[in-house]
C-alpha cells in the first residue's frame, strides 16, 4: 500500500513520462513527415480517370529515378476547381499539383506567389513551340509560365443517336453543321415525334450552360468583341465591351430561345451529367451535349445503336459554332513542395513527345503538344479522329469560361443562366448581375 | 487498513482547521488537483477543437482572404456586405424554410409512427428496423438515390404517377418553385427514423397505469394519446424537433447531392452559400461570416428551444 505522498510522486513520474513520450512522438512524426517524405517519395496529384495514364509514366519516371517513389493523390473534378487551391499552397502540398487555368484557385495561388515558376522547364521541353503560341501565351500570367498543360480537349459538340435520326427522318447535315435555330428546331421537333426527348445536357452541373454560351459567343460575337470579353478581366486591360451589351446578351438569348423552344429534355435544369448521358444511352434523348472525351464513356455503356455528331447553329444563320478548345488542365509546383527537383523532372517527362502519344492511347485525351498528332494515334477512335480532323479543317473556338477565372465565367455564369431559363430572372437582370460580378472581381483581383 | 484511515481522518482535521482559517486543506487541494487533471484533457480538446476554430471562424469573418496567403483585416465590412446581399438572404429563409420543415415534418411522422408501434400495431417489430433504415443511410446516397427517382419520365416516382395517370412528367427538381418542397420532402424521409426511435423510447417510458386509469374513466385512444402521451414525451419532442431542425439548418450534403443549391439560387441554404463563397469564388471573408451570422441564429434558436422544451416540462 502506497501513502499518499508516494503515489503523488507516481502520478508526477506517470505525468511526466507521458509527457516526455508524448514530445517524443511528436518529435518523430515531425521527423517523419519532413524526411520520410522529401528524398524517395514524389506526390502526384491525379483526377480518377487519368490514373492508368499517370501510373504508365509513374513507371517509367521510377525507372529512370532509382530509389524514388511516386504517390498519386487522387482528386475528384470538385477538389479540383475547389478545395485543392488550399492544399496547394499548405504545408502538405503536393510536389506536383493539377491546377486548370480557369478555377478560381489559380488566380488566389498566383496572387499568393503560391506556385514556382516554371520557365526551366518550359525551356527544357520546347514548351513554346510545342504548345504554338497562342495556347502558350495564354498559359503565362505576366509572361511568366506557373503552369505546364498536360493535356487537351474540345467541348460543344452534339452527339446523336442515329437510329433516332432515322426513324424521325432526319438527315444529319453533311458539313455537321445546323444551320440555323429553325433547322435545329425541326430536327428536335420530328424527333418529339417519334418519342425522342431533345439534347441532353447535365443542367445542374455548374458549367454546361457556360459551356453552350463559349461556342454561341466565339461565333456570334465581333472578332475584337469577343478578345475584349475574353482579356478585358486582366491587369493592364480596358474593358471596352460591357456584359450589357448586345455582343453578349445576344449568345444568353439564343440559349434561352433554344430552353423555350423544348430544345432540351423535360427537367433539364434538375439533371447532373450522368443523368444526362443515362437519358442519351438509354435512347430516350437523341442527342447530348459534349466533347471528344465522350466516346469511350458513351461506348463504355454499350448504347445499342450507332451515334455520330453535330454542332449547334450559331444566333446568325449560316454562321453556325464550331468546337471549342480547352487547354486548361495543367501541372503545377507549389513553392512548398517537398522535391521541386524531381516535380519538374516528373512534369518534362510527362510533356515528352512519347509519353503524350503514351496518355493520349490510354485516356482518350487529346496531346497538349503540336508535336504529337492525334491522326497517328488510332484508338483515340473514329469520332475522336472526325472531330479533330474537322477542327484542323475549321479551326477551333476559344471558351470564354475556358479562360477567365472561374469567380467571374464559369462558377458565377451558371447558376445565373440557370435563373433566366428557370424564370427568375430575365437576360437583362443576368447581363446586369455579370456586369457587376466584373467589376467587383477586377476591383479585388487584377488590377 | 488502519494507517489509511488514519491518515485520513487527521487529513480532514488539518482540512477543518484550514477551512475555518479560509485556507483549502490539502485534501481540498489534492481533490481540486485531481478534478483538475481529470479535466484536462477534456478542456483541453475543447479548446483545441471548438475555442481555436471558433475563434479563427471569428477572425476570418472580420478579414479579407482568398484562402491563400495573408489575411487583411477589414472590420465589419464582410458582416455588411453579406447581411445586404440578396443571395444570402435568399440562402437564409431557404435555410428556415428547410430546418422548420423538415423538422416539423419528421416529428409528426415520426410521432405517428411511434404512436403506431407502441400501440402494438401488427408486425411492430418489423417497422422498428424498416422505418430506422432510411436514417442508417449515408446522405450522399440519399440524395443521389431521390434525385434520380424523381426525374420526369425515367425516374421511379414519376413512373408510379404515370401508372395511376397523374402523369410522369413532373420535374419537381427542375423548378425553383418547387424543388426545395421535394429537398424538405427526402430530409423528412431521411430523418424520421431516428426521431422515430428517440420518440418510441419516450412514449415506452410513460406509466401504463396512467393509460389504464384513463381508459377506466372512458378515455379514447386518440383522447388519451393527446391528453397524456404527448405531454408526457413532450420534453423528448422539443429536444427532437430542436435537433432535427439544426441539423437540417446545416443539411449540406443532401442539398448539393440533389440541386448544387439550383436551380439558380432556389435552393441555396447558408452552408451552400458558404461553399461557394470560399471554395468556388475564393471569398473566405464573407463565407465566414455568413457560418458565423449562421452559427449564431442556430444558437439563439437552440436556447429558446431548450427554453421552452424546459419549461413546458416544469409546467407539468
């Protein structure tokens, strides 16, 4: 039996034991985490889809980097364009990062001077000509290049269901092209007559409406309307064009005509991507809104009939869209990365001629570099092949969302769109709100 | 055994001499030394994870701050801005709106329910687990599941509809006008089995013979569930309907699981509001605001909650 005073000077030794080990392993967690991690061990961030793409060149890297490691860190589309600008510039930061150039994240990282500049490899791999300039100025932020793109798409395409076509007795047009909205209107008009719902579309997905609105404004604004609409945000610019004005509004209202006009299923405004390529797959919408990514997702659900695709009219007959290019997912280094070294290493030998042709076979994603063209890659497949073969034809559109930060384009745009078709708000109250949104975020962020 | 008690007893004599000097004795000092390193560890996660957020809540509500980098210190302007600003408002009222329906809802329900069972209606043991199984469910699924249940033509409901002719081509979700009727709608699904059990448990705490002296002087069933099975739970019931309607204030997940707050700003409540604010336009300041004007409607709400759920059982 202990007296009291000996079990006081228990509980101080039991107190002060736990607290000396409880130091300790704190001590060699903090050990941990700050060595363990930085000499062996490379984290990647990486979205699911592109996970056999990236462990094909996590491959090869170890094999070149004996005794180095690489952890993939999986990101959701959400984290992306989200949360992950916070794990970016946190004590935890990967060593490379994806950052796609029009989230809000990456305006708040290089406001921050959170990112490294990547001018080195930029050097090294050729970026400049590889990228051609216009997709490599548009990369930089002050002329500088925080970012490297790894890969690349086009959006706004209409895919549709063949079988469909046929049995409303509708001929697709042979350029791809529909015409004019009254065109569009009896194609979607014959095929409500056969039991078909219009052109599906993920209404509630945040940026789909904003997609519709970059292809409407690259055909039917003025060449220098839409520079102005797609720069005016950044320092140095004058806006010239308002968001009030007809060269914008004009692209809402067709968007709007077409939501009046049934284009689009019942329920449209309610219905997330998969619930849209469900209603396509499943026959009961004969076209769907999307991009040269689709094909390997639409054929992966086994449809059942053939498809091909379209493009939608333009507000101005005879001046019909034409895809639009996104070059916006993009490799980045956080200043706190644990090997900005080997990041970089990582990031060259993702952008080599062969590992692009490599991801490109794999995902179905286009090369970010002119240097690997996709007509020599076959299993990108025939639609994939058409759609790029078309735009060498026809060129290519710039996506407004697809270049202004996320905060003014697509995050704001959509949920507002969603108002004029849902009628709670008319195109003027939109223009107006968008007006004011440029303002604020010109007066907080660039200027 | 002996020396202990002792000890003891001479510890409590010293303990009464101090005392009446105005002095703790030392078994007063070992007792508050010892309630002391008992609490602790409580006090001290506590503090680390309620005072500390809650103070850098505070902080960034009263700072401008993308999230990334330093914060500026601006006063009260987020707090102005965010109380003048249409959409927050709009986030608030659809927040009321979703806490007291589906609040009120799930406690009717879920008071029906028990009232069922504890009646002894057949197969009452069955509806104890199947009527639980809703709660059990992760809201993500939830959401997901009744999204897609009620899309027009393919989803489950509207086909049930079609079948009785009433038409299936209902797009509830798709208009502003209604969609937050079927989010307050799924949150009462979601939440009655859990109020169900917490509301059976209290209605099987009331004395039988309070319900056979009832029956002896002539009292119906619906007589006797109003005059003395609903007063007698009703402190459980205010607890229920208090808890039920601030975790539907915050129902995050079932919102963006089923409308990403759409369409447009229909069914926007704060949490929405407050995600969007800080992750999609990188305004930290007023997302923090708006979880702290948030935080504090829900606390004023708790204590009248728990006020009047104490009196009324004073009351009785």
């Amino acid at each position: 039996m202990q007296s009291p005073a000996a079990r006081r000077g228990a509980l101080r030794r039991l107190v002060a034991t736990g607290v000396a080990a409880a130091i300790a392993g704190l001590s060699l967690a903090a050990c941990s985490s700050g060595s363990g991690g930085s000499d062996h061990t490379l984290t990647v961030q990486v979205q699911a889809a592109q996970v056999p793409a990236f462990k094909n060149v996590v491959a090869k890297f170890e094999a070149q980097n004996k005794g180095v490691t690489v952890k993939l860190q999986t990101l959701t589309d959400e984290q992306k364009i989200t949360t992950n600008g916070q794990i970016m510039a946190g004590n935890n930061a990967p060593d490379v990062g994806i950052v796609p150039t029009n989230a809000q994240s990456y305006t708040d990282l290089i406001k921050a001077k959170a990112l490294l500049p990547l001018d080195d490899v930029w050097e090294k791999s050729d970026l400049e000509s590889r990228y051609g300039s216009a997709i490599a100025d548009s990369l930089k932020s002050n002329g500088t290049p925080y970012v490297v793109l790894f890969d690349k798409t086009l959006y706004n395409i209409i895919f549709y269901n063949k079988t469909a076509f046929e049995q409303a007795g509708i001929t697709a047009p042979p350029d791809r092209q529909i015409a004019s909205n009254d065109d569009l209107y009896q194609i979607v008009s014959a095929l409500k007559g056969k039991g078909y719902e219009g052109i599906a579309n993920g209404g509630n997905d945040g940026y789909r409406w904003g997609w519709m609105l970059d292809a409407q404004l690259y055909a039917n604004a003025s060449k220098s309307a839409f520079d102005d609409l797609t720069t005016s945000w950044q320092a140095g610019h004058k806006q010239k064009v308002k968001y009030t004005d007809p060269e914008f509004t004009d692209s809402v209202k067709q968007i709007k005509d077409w939501y009046d006009h049934g284009v689009f299923p019942e329920g449209v405004l309610g219905q997330s991507d998969d619930q849209a390529q469900a209603l396509f797959t499943s026959g009961k919408a004969a076209m769907i809104l999307d991009g040269a990514f689709s094909p390997p997702e639409i054929d992966k659900e086994k449809p059942g009939f053939e498809y091909d695709w379209v493009l939608m009219p333009g507000a101005t007959a005879g001046k019909p869209t034409i895809p639009t290019a996104y070059a916006g997912d993009t490799f980045a280094i956080p200043k706190k990365a644990k090997n900005p070294a080997l990041a970089k290493k990582f990031v060259e030998l993702f952008v080599s001629d062969e590992m692009q042709a490599e991801q490109a076979k794999i995902t179905g994603a286009l090369p970010a570099v002119t240097t690997v063209d996709p007509a020599t890659i076959p299993s990108l497949g025939e639609k994939v092949q058409s759609i790029v073969a078309y735009t060498k034809d026809k060129g290519s559109g710039v996506g407004w969302t697809s270049v202004l930060p996320g905060g003014l384009a697509q995050s704001f745009f959509d949920p507002q769109m969603q108002k004029v078709l849902g009628g709670q708000q008319t195109i003027a109250q939109l223009a107006q709100n968008q007006q004011q949104q440029f303002e604020t975020f010109t007066s907080q962020n660039a200027r | 055994m002996s020396a202990p008690r002792a000890v003891s007893a001479s510890g409590l004599a010293v303990e009464a001499t101090s005392r009446a000097r105005g002095r703790p004795g030392p078994l007063q000092r070992r007792t508050s030394r010892a309630v002391l390193v008992t609490l602790l560890p409580g006090i001290v996660a506590l503090v680390l994870f309620f005072g500390v957020p809650i103070v850098e809540l505070v902080r960034t509500s009263l700072s401008s701050w993308t999230g990334i980098g330093d914060e500026e210190f601006i006063g009260l302007r987020n707090f102005q801005q965010v109380l003048g600003d249409t959409a927050v408002l709009k986030a608030l009222l659809n927040s009321v709106l979703l806490g007291t329906g589906s609040a009120i809802g799930i406690c009717v329900l879920a008071t029906i329910l028990g009232a069922l069972v504890s009646a002894g209606i057949r197969g009452s043991r069955v509806y104890r687990i199947v009527w639980f199984l809703p709660g059990i469910a992760p809201p993500s699924a939830v959401a997901v599941f009744w999204s897609l249940s009620v899309q027009p033509h393919s989803g489950a409901v509207n086909a049930v509809l079609g079948a009785l002719g009433l038409g299936d081509t209902h797009a509830w979700l798709a208009q502003a006008s209604t969609a937050l009727y079927v989010v307050i709608a799924v949150a009462i699904w979601q939440g009655a089995g859990f109020a169900f059990l917490v509301i059976l448990g209290a209605m099987e705490e009331v004395p039988v013979s309070a319900y056979e002296a009832a029956a002896i002087d002539g009292a119906s069933p619906l007589r006797r569930f109003f005059s003395i099975t609903l007063p007698l739970i009703r402190p459980v019931l205010s607890m229920v309907v208090l808890l039920e309607a601030i975790w539907a204030f915050n129902g995050f997940t079932l919102v963006w699981g089923m409308t990403k707050g759409g369409p447009g700003d229909a069914t926007a409540i704060l949490p929405v509001q407050v995600y969007k604010d800080a992750f999609q336009f990188g305004n930290f300041g007023p997302a923090a605001a708006i979880a702290v004007v948030g935080g504090v409607i829900l606390l004023a709400f708790g204590f009248v909650g728990q006020w009047l759920g104490s009196r009324k059982a004073a009351d009785e």
